[in-house]
C-alpha cells in the first residue's frame, strides 16, 4: 500500500478542525477506556491500521490488558466486557455502520440503559470523531510506524 498524500499537510485547516474535535472528546469528562473501547472497535470496523495501531498503543499505555485489548474485535464471544462496555460497544458498531443499521431502537435501549442523554451524545461525537480519522487515513493511506522488533534476550 502506498500513501496517497499527508491531508495534514495538503488542508492544514481541515486537519485543525478535526484535531479540536479530537480536544473536545479527550476533556469531555468520558471515562478514558471508555473512548479507548469506542476508538479501536470503530477504526478495527473501518479497516484502519493506522488508528488501529495508534490506539492499541495508548489503550496499552493506560493500563488497559492485552487481553481486554485483543478481544474487542471478538467482544460478543468474551465475557470480559462489562454490561456499559457491551451497550458501549453495540451503540459502536451501529452508528459506524449508520448506513446498514439505521442505528436501531434496541441500540439506543441499551445503551440509555447505562449512560445519561448526555453521555450518550458525548460519546456519539466520539464515535464520529474516529470515524472521521478512519476515513481521512484509509482514504489517503496514512501508514502507521513500524515498530523495531522485539531483540532475544
């Protein structure tokens, strides 16, 4: 796969725009790993490396295990979820797929279930957030970093 171009570079305004988004998620009050869970399940959707990798670095970085990290793409097979991250992850995978699922009421049910109107909106903001990096860097095939392998000991 080859880059297209850095759409940072290329619309330096369209790249601040996104970014104060991106500001207003991270002090919005949320429970970190709970805007962890919303971003790697959404970039994991949207076939997004780069995001992928990205954020199973910072979820790792805040302490989040590798299990709970792994198995969020295999979320309704683990019993590892609790019920707010199970309504978490549901209203997810419905509002990135808006197109297919028409986000249906008994998403919003569950997840009203666990969260207040307004965290519901908070997190729906997120999950448009991530949705519009995924779609930025699938389109411009951002190349996330190649990590240095691991040396024998």
């Amino acid at each position: 796969m080859q880059p297209r171009f850095d759409f940072a570079k290329v619309s330096p305004d369209s790249y601040k725009a996104v970014l104060g988004l991106e500001q207003y998620i991270r002090n919005c009050g949320l429970e970190p790993r709970h805007i962890h869970l919303l971003k790697l399940r959404a970039s994991q959707i949207n076939g997004c490396a780069y995001c992928v990798d990205m954020h199973v670095k910072e979820a790792r970085h805040d302490g989040l295990s590798e299990q709970w990290i792994n198995l969020v793409c295999a979320w309704r097979e683990s019993p590892l979820y609790d019920a707010r991250e199970r309504a978490l992850l549901e209203w997810t995978e419905a509002v990135t797929n808006v197109a297919q699922t028409g986000v249906p009421n008994t998403s919003y049910e569950e997840i009203h279930r666990h969260f207040s109107d307004e965290e519901i909106v908070k997190l729906t903001t997120a999950i448009g957030t991530i949705n519009v990096w995924n779609r930025l860097c699938v389109s411009f095939r951002s190349q996330h970093p190649i990590d240095e392998p691991a040396q024998a000991a």
